[in-house]
C-alpha cells in the first residue's frame, strides 16, 4: 500500500514538474523574444581580491577561481544595452546622484556599471555569462564587449536557447521510466574499477594508463534480446539498436580496441548479464531500466571533457569518482559546479582510499570541499559520500557461466565466497598480519556493500531525489535567474524612464530656445544682406552718376597738338573719359567689399550668440569678390567723332556776343574802326558808314568783311577745341551710358555679388541653428522612442518578475520527499 502511494505522490509530482517546465519554457521564449527587441541588462559582479600567498583561491560556491593553468579570470557578468549609450548611462545613474542634464551627462566620463550583490551572485547561475578566452581577463573580455551591446544580446540569448533544449530534455527524462547513472571523474581515479565491481565482471578495461576514451553505456542484456554484445556507434551517427546499419557489432573481449579508437567511434552500447539476483542487481533490478554510463576522464583533452559536460544534462544520477590520493581537481570542481546548476544531490566515490595511511584526515578534507561544491550533497554524506577500494571487490571475467550463477560462489554473489576468510593479497607475514589482512578485506566489501545499497535506494527507491530533483533544482535555478534577471531589468527601465522624462523635461525649453533663434537669427541675416546691399547700389549708382555728369571737368591730363591731330585728341579724350569712369567702378567694388566684409562680421557675431563654440566661421577672402571683368559695358561704348564735335557753335555764339561791343573792327577787318565798337548800336554805326563811305565803296569791302569774319570765328573754334571737345564727347558718352544704362547695371551687379558673398555666412548660420534645432528635435524623438521602450521594458519585465514568482512557488511546492510509511499507510486507509 505504502508503495502505491508513493507512486500516485511520484506521479503527482512528475505531472506537476512537467507543468512548470512547459510554463517555464513558453517563459523563456518570451524573454528571448523581448531581448531581440530590447536587450536585457546584464548583471556585473565584482571581481574577489587577488589571492593572498598561500592562500588557495580556487573553487567554491560560487565559481570565482582564477588560476595561471586556465587564465580564467574571475567571473564578471555584465549589462549590455545596444544603442549603446542610454544603457551606459542608465548604469551610471541608477545607483548615484539624480539625473543630470543632457549636456552635463555627454560631458560625463562613462561610470562602470551598478554591481552584482552577494546574494545576487549566489542565486545567477543558470543565465549567467562564463566567458574565456586564452590570454585574457574576463574582465578584458566583458568590457570590450561592452562595447558591442548585440555580442551580449546574442550571448544572453544562447543562455536562453540553451535552458529551453535543457528544458526540453528534462521534461524528457522525467518521462521516461529508464534511469541514466553517469560515472565520471578525473584521469586515473578508477571510475572503470567501480563500474566493474559494481557488475562483479571485469568487463570495462583497466589499467594504470588511461584507457577508456569513448562513453561506455552498459545496459541490461535484456534489452538486447538476452545477447551479450558490444555495439560500436561511429562518429556523427545517431544509434537506433533496431538499424544495424546505425553500429558494429562486437564481442565483450574487443571492448577494450574499441574503448581506444575514439577517432573512429563516439560511445559503444555494452549489453551484459548482471550475474546477481534481482535485490542486489543495480542493472537488472525488477523496476525500471537502468543504463550505467562509464565517462573518459576529466582533463583527458579539451574535446573530451567538453563532452563529458554535454552528456551530464540527459544524466538522471551523477556518481563521481574521485581519488582519495587526489582528492578534486580543477576540472573536477568545475564539473560538479556545472552539475549543481540542476543536480542538488550527486553520489561521491572517494575510490583507493585503502591506500591513505591518515584515513580520518583524507576523509574531513574531502567533506570539507564537499561542502563547498554540493552543500546539498554534504548534507547527507552519510548516504551520498563513500570511501571505498573498488580494486577490493573480486570480480568474475567477462565470460559468464550458462547457468548464470558465478563460478566460485554458488548463490552468484561474490560476497558470499566460501573463500572469504583467505587474504586474496597476502603473500608474507605471520598469522597476525593474514587476520589484520582479512579484516580489512571484509570492512571494504561491507564499505562497497553499503555504497551499492545507498546507489540502489537513490536509484529505485528515492527516484523523487534521483529522477526529479534535477528537474525541480534546474527549474529553481532558472526562474530564481529570470526572476533576479527580471527585478534587475525593472529597475533599469524604471530608471531609464526616470532619466529621460526629466531630459525631455529639460530638452522642452531648449527646443523653443533654438527655434527662437533659428527665426531670430535668420530675419537679422537677412534683414543685414538687404541692408549692405541696399546701401552698395545706391552708393554705387550715385558715385557713378556723379562722375559722368562731371567728367569733362575733370583733369584728364591729355596735350591738344594742333588741328591736325584733333581726331586723335578726340579719341584720347573718350578713353580718358572711359579710364576715369571705370576707376570711380574700381571704387565703388572696393566699398562694396568694404561693406561685405562689416556684414559678414555682423553675421558671425549673430553666429556666436545663438550657436556659441557650435558655430563654424568661415574665412571671408574679400579678393574673391567681383572678379569678373569689368570692360564689358565699356566695349558697348562707341562715339563717333564728327566736325561739329569740334565747335561749340552755342558756346561760340555766347563769346562773340561778350567781345563784339569791343572790337567792331575786327567784325569789318579793322576798316570801320572804333565806331563800330559797342553791343548792339553797331548797326547804326554801319549805316553811318555807308552814308559816308557810299554805297560802291560798301560793296566792295564785303566780300572781304564776310572772309575775315569767317576766318575770325574758324581761329576762334580752333583754339578753343580743348575746351569744347570734351563737353561735346562728354555728352554724348552720358548719352550713350545712359542707354545701355550703365550705372544701373553695375550697381546692380557690384549689389548682387554682395549678396552673394553674404548669402554664403548667412547660409552657414542658418544651416547650423537648423541642425541645432534638428538635433535637439531628433534627441528629443530618441528621448520619447527610449520612454516608450522604457515603459513597455517595465511592463514587461514588472510581469515577468510575477509570472517568475508563481512558477517558482508551484515548483517549491513539490515535495520530492514524499510521506512516510506510517503516513502512507493512514492515507490508503
């Protein structure tokens, strides 16, 4: 009765352990899913002091050794956040002062992340990064990482994919009815004698050398239809017993060649007959299937070890063997560290331990390392630990009788020999030392006797402990990672939330600011480009007026040789005329440059006081400006000189009114005299004349008056060309100015060229308060995108530390002890 309820509670039980996995496993899928989308932060633990002398720092609980073998540094776990540097910051702040204003935390140098407590650092272990690298630190190794926050994304996401499949094969084995015992340990510590004296047949080679190099996997006859064989698996084959084609087949006597081709093979099936009956029997023990797997030694190579760690996770139960000579090794405790992610309890063999002369002292140093790996273990010793000489167990050959009874006891059982009482190894020494001899032989076969029935009754009797409490422990372990992983990751999303609320707070007038000046800024450009350039074109446009109205006043510095180089003097005169307009140009491009160069100052100055040390001053090379030629309104200009361009016959006019009263007899070649002088009476005085002269005597003088007077007034138009010439060229050259309209056009064109040279400052200034309001705009949209990512990380991982809660205690609840006899007894009743 009592054993049905065991059952029902073991069912119960292993129904209620299958539901927090497939629970925990759609858990973890979420969370690989939300990391994709918002990676997690990773803790950081804090590295342990450097070891004192003589002081040993490797392994305890929690895996923080460092030693020169390995060049493992001591474990530090990190946080990533991609976009890398709102996380960092979140890690700067979340444990210090408030949160600073934006241009405060640029400035900042990078804090190192908040660190992992204690505690935290005890309860990490399923999710926890354990990064080496040969000639690295860790530290080294996590801090460059850092700097590639998806590396640590994708690295916290094959810790996740990695707990699914284990997940996944723990609702596998707690499924399954067979049970899986892995024996493993270091090199040389007699894992292939105790698996042998545990079948009383020497079937796995031994030998002071290393041998076994390949998984062993020795399985009940029974499941091989009664036949005794060896069933080699080549390397990158999967095994199916009922394919042939899957495996070699081979007699018990070849274990030995195969074990050693590990090159060609990858584990063997070896099918044998426990010669022992049903109670003693560990294989064949009328309960379920037991398979006992014989590992290569820890440290034996890389690979191997490698493997070794692999194949523990679809192991039910650990036996692991360790030298009493020894005692762990560095790859020991990092297996049993490895192993104590999911197996609370493991099966300690201190093997040879018949050759340790201060047995007690072997025995508390080997306790006391067990408590440091596997206080679980430790905590049960009695049961759990055994110091045994499995080289003291006599074993049969490989050879089995048909009968299936052992050859040298007739009820099969190698501790009922008749021979006992015989010192098996005994070859000198009085009958003293034969009896000392025979009792210790006897404490180890009852030592070894006591070791197999604790195996039996981990094995069958407690497979609560065996079977599902690796799956209860793994489950603790991964929702106690989720769980610390989860409150951690709320934090930070509440701070970060935190943080960027009072940026966005601080950004707000800051945005306003910019765009203020940014208008401001750019009406005062603009305004001062019309401005300068107004001022240059009605500058330009006046000074140009002024000296064509006035050029002919002006000192041209030309010589007049006489009347036959007139048309030549003419030409002078137009150039010199033309020279002195384009030098008044000369002057006007030099104001303009002049005025260029105070605009682009007043637009720096605007530059400097929206934009400060941002704004970007561009050199203003006045030497650049109008440099395209000038001649080409000159060309347009072409006076034709005429003869009348010669005599001002209006000014002539003018003069000889002003000289005619004073020299009338120049008027009439002198003859009439000085009566003909005066304004206008010289009419009188001419009719006076003729009255006097007669009118025969008239007639006559003139034809010679009319000649003198036109050769009079021809020397007086001569003389004066120097003065009249350049009125006349003067004239028509304004004339013609003003039609291709001369200082229009140049004002207009010296005016553009200043606008242009001050569009180039003014595009500048525009351009950077342009990007400083774009920045602050899109600093601001990355502000609001990381709140929004904040909040929904919140939500997230606030639910998350829920949901962890609950399956956690569900899976607590499980207990794996079951009731006792009595207890049971009263509930069938």
């Amino acid at each position: 009765m009592a054993s049905h309820v065991h059952q029902l509670h073991y069912n119960h039980n292993r129904i209620a352990l299958a539901r927090a996995i497939a629970r925990t496993l759609e858990t973890l899928h979420k969370l690989g899913d939300f990391n994709k989308q918002w990676p997690a932060q990773y803790p950081n633990l804090q590295p342990p002091p450097a070891p004192q002398p003589g002081h040993d720092p490797r392994p305890g609980l929690h895996h923080t050794q460092t030693t020169s073998d390995n060049h493992t540094s001591p474990l530090r776990n990190v946080f990533n956040r991609p976009q890398a540097m709102r996380r960092a910051e979140t890690m700067a702040n979340s444990s210090s002062a408030p949160a600073e204003s934006s241009s405060a935390a640029a400035s900042r140098s990078p804090a190192e992340p908040r660190l992992m407590t204690a505690q935290l650092a005890r309860e990490f272990s399923i999710l926890k990064l354990d990064l080496k690298m040969d000639g690295l630190p860790q530290a080294e190794i996590i801090h460059s990482l850092r700097k590639d926050s998806k590396a640590l994304a994708q690295l916290l996401d094959g810790q996740i994919r990695k707990s699914m499949r284990h997940l996944s094969l723990l609702r596998e084995r707690i499924e399954d009815t067979s049970s899986k015992v892995l024996v493993t340990g270091d090199l040389n510590s007699g894992k292939s004698t105790f698996c042998n004296a545990l079948l009383r047949r020497k079937i796995l080679p031994e030998d002071e050398q290393p041998l076994t190099s390949i998984f062993c996997e020795v399985l009940d006859v029974r499941e091989n239809g009664g036949v005794e064989e060896v069933h080699a698996i080549p390397v990158g084959v999967e095994y199916k017993r009922d394919d042939e084609r899957t495996y070699l087949v081979y007699p018990l006597q070849k274990l030995e060649q195969i074990v050693t081709e590990n090159e060609r093979f990858s584990s063997c099936k070896v099918y044998v007959k426990d010669i022992r009956s049903v109670d003693e029997s560990l294989l064949n023990n009328g309960v379920l299937d037991i398979a006992l797997i014989d590992a290569p030694g820890l440290n034996n190579d890389s690979l191997k070890t490698t493997a070794v760690f692999a194949r523990q996770e679809e192991i039910d139960v650990v036996v692991f063997v360790v030298s009493a000579q020894n005692h762990f090794t560095l790859s020991a405790k990092e297996f049993i560290y490895d192993a104590a992610r999911e197996k609370a309890y493991m099966f300690m063999v201190v093997n040879g331990y018949d050759n340790i002369k201060n047995t007690q002292r072997c025995q508390e140093a080997i306790l006391k390392q067990v408590a440091h790996l596997s206080p679980a273990t430790f905590k049960e010793s009695r049961d759990l630990v055994h110091f045994v000489s499995s080289s003291a167990i006599p074993v049969q050959g490989p050879d089995v009788p048909q009968s299936g009874g052992s050859s040298s006891s007739p009820s099969g059982n190698p501790s009922e020999d008749p021979d006992d009482d015989e010192e098996p190894s005994g070859k000198h020494g009085d009958s003293g030392d034969k009896g000392k001899g025979k009792a210790k032989d006897k404490k180890w076969r009852r030592d070894f006797e006591q070791l197999e029935a604790s195996l039996r009754r981990f094995v069958l009797e407690k497979r609560a402990r065996s079977k599902l409490a690796p799956a209860k422990t793994y489950l603790n372990n991964v929702l106690g990672d989720m769980h610390q992983l989860a409150v951690f990751n709320r934090d930070v999303a509440q701070s970060e939330l935190d943080r960027v609320s009072k940026e966005l707070e601080a950004l707000e007038p800051e945005i306003e600011k910019s765009r203020s000046a940014r208008n401001e800024a750019g009406d005062s450009a603009e305004r001062s480009i019309e401005e300068t350039a107004s001022d240059v074109y009605d500058h330009t446009r006046a000074t140009l007026n002024m000296k064509i109205e006035h050029v002919s006043e002006q000192d041209l510095g030309l010589q007049y040789n006489g009347v036959l180089e007139a048309y030549q003097y003419a030409e002078d005169v137009i150039n010199a005329m033309m020279n002195q307009i384009t030098e008044t140009v000369d002057k006007c491009e030099d104001y303009a440059r002049e005025k260029t160069g105070q605009g682009v100052n007043t637009i720096k100055s605007l530059g400097l006081l929206h934009l400060g040390n941002a704004y970007t001053d561009l050199t203003f090379n006045p030497d650049r400006m109008l440099r395209r030629k000038r001649d080409a309104l000159a060309r347009q200009v072409d006076i034709d000189v005429e003869l009348w361009d010669f005599f001002d016959v209006a000014n002539l006019w003018e003069r000889q009114e002003k000289v005619a009263g004073t020299s009338m007899a120049l008027t009439v070649a002198g003859v009439l005299g000085g009566r003909l002088i005066g304004g206008a009476s010289w009419i009188d005085g001419a009719l006076g004349a003729a009255k006097v002269l007669g009118t025969r005597n008239i007639s006559r003088l003139i034809i010679p008056g009319l000649i003198a007077a036109i050769a009079l007034g021809v020397s007086y138009a001569v003389a004066s060309i120097p003065q009249s010439l350049p009125r006349r060229l003067s004239a028509k050259l304004s004339l013609q100015l003003a039609a291709i309209d001369y200082t229009h056009i140049n004002a207009q064109r010296i005016s553009t060229e200043v606008r242009k040279a001050l569009k180039v400052p003014a595009d500048n200034l525009g351009m950077g308060l342009q990007m400083n309001f774009e920045q602050l705009q899109s600093k601001k949209e990355e502000r609001n995108k990381i709140r929004h990512e904040s909040e929904i990380a919140r939500k997230y991982f606030g639910n998350l530390v829920r949901e962890s809660n609950e399956v956690r205690t569900s899976v607590e609840r499980v207990d794996l002890e079951g009731p006792a006899p009595g207890v049971a007894a009263q509930h069938n009743l």
